[in-house]
C-alpha cells in the first residue's frame, strides 16, 4: 500500500479551468501538506494542515483553496488556471506537528494550456 | 539572500568517491535538518535528518551540523551511480509550524 498517494498522476488543462488534486495518507498522520516544485525544481510550501485544521498558508494566491474533510486527506482545488500554475504539485504528511520528517507522496504534473 | 542555500551543480565524482554536499541556512533558531534524494521524475525521498550539532552516520550517508555557522552537509562515502540524483536540503525554521523550507538543491553525477 502506497503511504501518501495523489490523484491523478497527470493533469493537463487549459487556462481558465479548475481543477482538483486529491491527496491521502493512510500512515496514520496528523499532519499534511502541499508543495509545489517549479520548472526549476524549487520545492516550496504552500500549505499545511494539522488535525483538519489551516496551520500554514505561504502568500499562495486565493485561486488555490485546500480542503481537509478529514485528517487522512489533504485535497487542492484550483481556480481559474493559469500558465504559471504549472509545475509538479506533492502532497506530503508527518506524524504531528513539529515532527518534521515527511513522507512525500508521487506527485501531480500539472500541465496548463 | 535565500533561506536556505545550495550549490546546484552538477557535481561530477568518479564511482567509489566520497560526494560531499553542502547547505546554509539563514534562521539561525531552526530546529531541524534533513537531506532527501529526488530521483528525476519522482518524488523526494528522506535519507537523512539531524537535529543536534556533529556528525550522524547511517550507512554511506553522514549528515554535519553546525548551528554555530548555519552550516549542514551530507558526506556520501563509496558513491555509486545509483547515488546520480538531485539532493534537496531542508530546513525546519525557528517555530512549531512544522513547515520545511527547501534549497534547490545539488544535482549529483557519479560516473562509472
């Protein structure tokens, strides 16, 4: 059984559209988070969540709207794509808040037309 | 000056060779330390974490602190060309948010 999984793998769309990535880990974590890695393969935060609850959210355009229903799942919806947006999206969880290590999941490439 | 520091590469060592990797940092209260592989295409992978000053060995790999000079590297002894990745230093900052902030990593090359 794969720890974190995303869906889908990838995801090509045109501008204008909004799309969703789903996220969930079944390590038992607390914690969850989303990360974007650009075309230069920076790997940046964008967003953690703790027990279903917003603990990070790094000056990410409000485009972007995570969702947690439950503490297992981390979900990203995205607004109105734009051609910036694409770069490769990884979910990743801890065990809890301050226990830094995080596992991260596949990845999901987005591809904006 | 970025929050966290890596020379980008590529690093080119003959098989055999011991690579050794190199990261600053600039939040002189963070916490916690760790050096993950991202194979291209794929995901980052953890190998190594620290969290106190000195050395910490595991297998081939051995992670250096040194919060004095804002300073972390990775050592890897015996390089092999299955060792040929990307290696992405992240950094825990000063705070209980549980957020990394990532260089942008060494492009590592080990040549048979």
């Amino acid at each position: 059984d794969t720890a974190v999984s995303q869906t889908p793998k990838y995801l090509v769309t045109q501008m204008g559209n909004d799309k969703s990535i789903k996220c969930e880990q079944n390590l038992g974590h607390d914690t969850m988070y989303w990360y974007k890695q650009d075309s230069k393969k920076f790997l940046k935060i964008m967003f953690s969540y703790n027990n279903k609850e917003l603990i990070i959210n790094e000056t990410v355009p409000n485009r972007f709207s995570p969702k947690s229903p439950d503490k297992a799942h981390l979900n990203l919806h995205i607004n109105s794509l734009e051609l910036g947006d694409s770069a490769v999206y990884f979910c990743a969880s801890s065990q809890e808040l301050g226990k830094n290590i995080q596992y991260f999941g596949a990845g999901t490439r987005l591809s904006v037309l | 000056q970025k929050e966290v520091e890596q020379n980008s590469g590529p690093l080119s060592v003959p098989e055999g060779a011991i690579a050794s990797l190199n990261c600053t940092y600039s939040d002189r209260g963070s916490q916690s330390f760790f050096w993950y592989r991202q194979y291209s295409g794929k995901s980052p992978e953890l190998i190594m974490s620290i969290y106190s000053n000195g050395d910490k060995e595991d297998g081939r790999f051995t992670a250096q602190l040194n919060k004095a000079s804002q300073y972390v590297s990775l050592l890897i002894r015996d390089s092999q060309p299955s060792d040929s990745a990307t290696y992405l230093c992240a950094v825990g900052p000063s705070g209980n948010t549980g957020k990394l902030i990532f260089g942008q990593g060494t492009t590592l090359q080990v040549k048979p």
